[in-house]
C-alpha cells in the first residue's frame, strides 16, 4: 500500500454499503501531501486488481499500527453529539464481528485473524477539525458515538416504576379515604408520628383485620402528607394489578419518587442506574443500598440535599396484598437493613393485614427483629369504629337520597334510625361492609329506598340474583381460596381438605353463642383428628377474619360468619354443604 493510502481508511462492506473517512493526518498539510491522498482515493477506486489486497489490508490492520491485531480501542465519551472532535475513533467491520455477548478470551487468542472483529483508529493525530453529520449506511449495528454510548439510567428506572402504585394515579382513582370527620382519632396518631423526627422508632405498622379501613387510611395519611410536603413516596400493593402485586418494582418506584425531588439526587440515582444496568435484577436489599441508600448518603454528603426538609414520608400499603410470603418477609428485612440500620431521616408507615409475614416480625419473641424497632398499631384491637361507621352512613346515604329522584329518598325520614343501627350492628366495626352498602345502595338506574330495603332484609332465596355484598363476598373467597392452597399444599397428613376442618371448627365456635358452650380448640382438634394445636396452623393464614384467644376460636365480623353460612355468596367454596363426618356438633 502507498503512502497516500496509509493516510486514507477506507471501510467497504460489499453487503450493506460503505463508509468513507478522509482525515487529514497532518496539522499543517503541505499541498503535495494533500494531493498525494486525493490521487490515493482514486486509485482505491480505479484499480479492481488491487482492491482485494487493500481490503484485506485494511480489514486485517497494518502491521505496527494501532489498527493492527491485538490493538482494538473502546470508543471514548465525545462532548458534542452528531460531531466528532479529537480522539481516536474505531471503525469496526461489522461482517467480521464475534458475538458482543462473548467473553471467552481463549477464542479470540486461537483464532484466525479475520475471525476478530477489524478495527482502525482514524485521526488520531489530527487537531482542529470536525466531521459532521456522518451516517453509517446499511450497517448491521449502530454505531453509536460520544452522548448514545452513554446508558440513560433516569429512563430505565422509569421503565421499571409501577406508576399503579402510586397514591394519586389514575389506575387509582377514586381511591377509598377516610370520609370527614371519621377516624379523626388513628388519623392525629399516624401524622404526629410521621412528623416526630424525635420519635425512636422509624417505622409504623399498621395491622388490621380484613376491611377495617387500612388503605382508606393510608390515602388519607397519604394526602396529608403531601399538603404538608412531607410526602417522599408511596406504593399501594394489590393482588389483582400485575404491575404491583409483587417486588418487581417497589423499590424502582420508591427511587424514583423521591429522586423527583431533588436534582442532584436524581441525578445520583441515575448513574446508579448506568453503573449497573442490571440492578433491577438483583434481590431487593442490593436494589435498597443501590438506588435509595447509596445515593442519598452522597447527595447529603456534598452539600447538594438538605436531609431535614427533605420529603421524608414513605408509605407502603397493603403488604399481604403483595404475592408469596417469602417476598413479603424480603421486602420486612429490606426496610430494616437498608432503611433502619442507616442513619436516614425516612420515617416509613406500612399496613397489613396481620398475616404470617409481618406477624412474625413484630412477635416478642426472638424471632422477631422489628418488635423494637416498630411502632405497632393493632387497628382492630385499638381503635372502635363504630361511632365513625354510623356517623359515615348517614352522611352517605342522606346525600344519595338528595340526589335523587326518588321522592322517598328524599324524605328527611329517610333512611330510618333502625335501618341505620342494623347496618352498623352487621358491620362490626368493618368500614369495607358500610362502603359496600352505600356502593350498592347509590347505584343511579334504581331506587335507593328499594336498594336499602334489599340490604337490611336480603336473604337468598331461590333464583335471586341480587349480590348486594359482591365486594365484599369477594375478598372473603379470596383470603379463603389463598389459606386453603396453602394448607393443603403442606399437609401431608391423609391429604385434608381445609374447607371441611375449618367449616367444623367455626360451627364449634358458633356454639358459644347457643345454649351449650364450645370446646376449646385444642380439645376439639383431637375431636375432628387434627394433630397437637392443628387450629393454630388452619388459621395461619386466616387472621384477618378469625382470631385465637383463651384456648377459642373468634371471628372479627359478623358478616363472615354469614358468609360462611350461605352457599350463594360462598360459591365454589361450598361452606354450607359440608357434613362434618367426626361428630354431631349439635350434641355434646
């Protein structure tokens, strides 16, 4: 090859187009030089006898120069995309490239030299020039240069958060909350404990039988928060809504919301992101130091993020909702090791039902590690809601009838007092039972008088196919249907069908409140065959609807029990049908 054409790279692909480059390799160009690269050009393109020769030259690389074997360059980070200023820059023949995903070193030092990929440092030398606009035509790869080389780390995080999730999407709308003047009390406590910053402990868990009112809270916390700009993030699990029924995509949510609030920690998180672009991948305590920990200690650190006006509220609803123990029980350990063991000023408020996960974790017993460290609020137990579930209903139902048309609604003796107080009774102290009344009662294609009157006096009889408890009836069947998959998955004891044990031991319950008492649970484990406190693990997954005290078997509501009592809103489940073959219940 000539000197004229040493000075010239020329990358031809006689499948998919070419590229030509001409670079000036001196700084100061004698015109002979500059002809002498021209007339090298020419005769790259006149003469077909020696083509295949410069190919193979220039696709092999010059011996000695940096395009030769052995020398391949990464690309370096330009500062002007669409143009290319100074450093050297490989050119790389994509018909002679080694799978990009390949790392056997001991492939590439065994093979032929065309099978590794060509590559050429242009310019190397040059000073005081640009190439604009230069296009790759018919390349089968992008080549891409200076500012695309770059991994946008903010737009993967996005493309990982569950917008779902979050307290004001529109996947949420209409969420429920606390209505006005209801849960006045629990309400003060949540927001004096987020606004504590002198408060021991940080962290806050809610727990609460099954439609106590949990989530309905946390929208109102939630709220509250953010007209106080205190409110950091929010992930509202759900079981039916893929995008937030598991830990996919928690914590990618919880970094991005608090990374809106500042700039410089967004921009932390985002080369987070761009460090290691399979973050989203790894287990959620590397995923928590990563995009959540790492990040905001640095931003505190250089002065950029003032930790005590910072956003710090962060609200996780519905724990059980999340699907599997064992991520549940990830995510409890996540929060304490990354977000407790760290000197954060993040207080974090979570709900849910008192199932095995968060149970075990707030145990005085050894086991569990957040029974210092968490403030406990039994929503149950602690709070009684009727007052607030009486004063909800006339509230509700007094609007309802204003609005319509229904002259006997709009009645100021509408709805009755004792309408009320068998709606409240039914409810016991269960918030999901007085909104699924008012749900149903305001549908506006039918009376709300003839609504009511079906609720307070609905029984199922034949044919009828009015479901005024459908929302309600639903979440039943769902916690029942996961409790009996996971017992019947772990007996190994003849194969147990969990329907029929727990159906026995809910008629022995009932008992007490018949002219004869009840045996006590452990007593009638031995009765049905089960083994040595074989209720405790029928229920392990059942204490959102029945809790065990004094050697008895309790149920929070009575609307359960009468679920439990009706095939038409038990369906599949067929509780009524069963025929408890150990013993007459009715007889002692």
């Amino acid at each position: 090859m000539s000197e004229a054409q040493r000075n010239c790279r020329l990358f031809f692909n006689s499948h998919q187009g070419f590229i030509v480059v001409v670079a000036l390799m001196l700084s100061k160009p004698k015109k002979k030089t500059v002809k002498s690269i021209v007339d090298g050009f020419g005769n790259l393109f006149s003469s077909s006898k020696r083509r295949p020769k410069d190919e193979q030259d220039i696709a092999h690389g010059l011996p000695g120069e940096e395009g030769s074997l052995g020398h391949a360059h990464a690309p370096s980070p330009l500062e002007k995309q669409g143009s290319i200023v100074g450093p050297a820059i490989p050119i790389t023949a994509p018909g002679r490239l080694l799978p990009s995903h390949s790392t056997d070193s001991s492939a590439h030092s065994n093979s032929s030299p065309v099978q590794h990929t060509a590559s050429i440092s242009m310019f190397a030398n040059a000073q005081r020039f640009n190439v604009e606009n230069m296009i790759n035509v018919g390349s089968s790869q992008n080549v891409q240069i200076g500012q695309g080389n770059r991994i946008d780390g903010w737009k993967m995080l996005l493309e990982n958060t569950a917008s779902n999730a979050l307290h004001d999407s529109r996947a949420r709308f209409d969420p429920p909350k606390c209505d006005e003047d209801t849960r006045v009390e629990v309400t003060k406590e949540l927001m004096d404990w987020i606004q504590d910053h002198d408060a021991p402990q940080r962290l806050l868990c809610m727990t609460g039988a099954a439609g106590a009112g949990k989530s309905a809270l946390q929208q109102t916390v939630a709220e509250l928060c953010l007209g106080f700009n205190i409110l950091g993030s929010t992930f509202f699990f759900s079981a039916a809504d893929p995008t937030r029924n598991d830990l996919t995509h928690i914590v990618p949510t919880i970094a991005c919301q608090i990374g809106l609030h500042n700039s410089a920690l967004q921009d932390a998180i985002a080369k987070a992101v761009e460090k290691d672009p399979l973050i989203f991948d790894r287990n959620i305590k590397i995923q928590m130091d990563a995009l959540v920990v790492a990040p905001f200690k640095r931003v505190c650190a250089s002065g950029e993020l003032d930790r005590n006006t910072f956003p710090h509220a962060i609200l996780i609803d519905g724990l059980d909702e999340c699907s599997g123990e064992e991520n549940q029980s990830e995510l409890l350990s996540a929060i304490k090791h990354c977000l407790l063991d760290n000197d954060l000023p993040f207080r974090i408020f979570l709900a849910s039902r008192p199932e095995w996960a968060i149970r075990t974790t707030l145990d005085p017993d050894p086991e569990g590690y957040l029974y210092q460290l968490a403030y406990h609020i039994k929503l149950s137990e602690k709070y009684n809601a009727t007052a607030d579930i009486r004063r909800y209903l006339w509230r509700k139902l007094q609007d309802i009838g204003r609005r319509s048309r229904d002259r006997g609604a709009q009645s100021h003796l509408w709805p009755t007092e004792e309408d009320i107080e068998k709606l409240v009774e039914a409810a016991s102290g269960q918030f999901i039972y007085a909104a699924t009344v008012v749900k149903y009662v305001s549908e506006r294609r039918s009376s709300p008088v003839d609504r009511l009157r079906t609720v307070v006096n609905w029984t199922p009889e034949a044919g009828q196919q009015t479901r005024p408890f459908e929302h309600l009836d639903m979440l039943y069947r769902n916690i029942l249907s996961t409790a009996k998959e996971l017992y019947e998955a772990v007996d190994t004891n003849r194969g147990r069908d969990f329907v029929t044990l727990f159906r026995a031991h809910q008629v022995n319950a009932l008992r007490r409140h018949g002219i004869r008492s009840a045996w006590s649970t452990d007593l009638f484990d031995e009765i049905i065959g089960l083994e040595e406190r074989g209720h405790e693990a029928l229920c392990s997954d059942l204490h959102s609807l029945v809790f065990l005290q004094r050697g008895n078997m309790w149920f929070y509501h009575q609307s359960f029990s009468e679920f439990l009592e009706n095939e038409f809103r038990a369906q599949h489940l067929k509780f009524a049908n069963v025929k408890i073959p150990w013993i007459d219940v009715s007889h002692r």
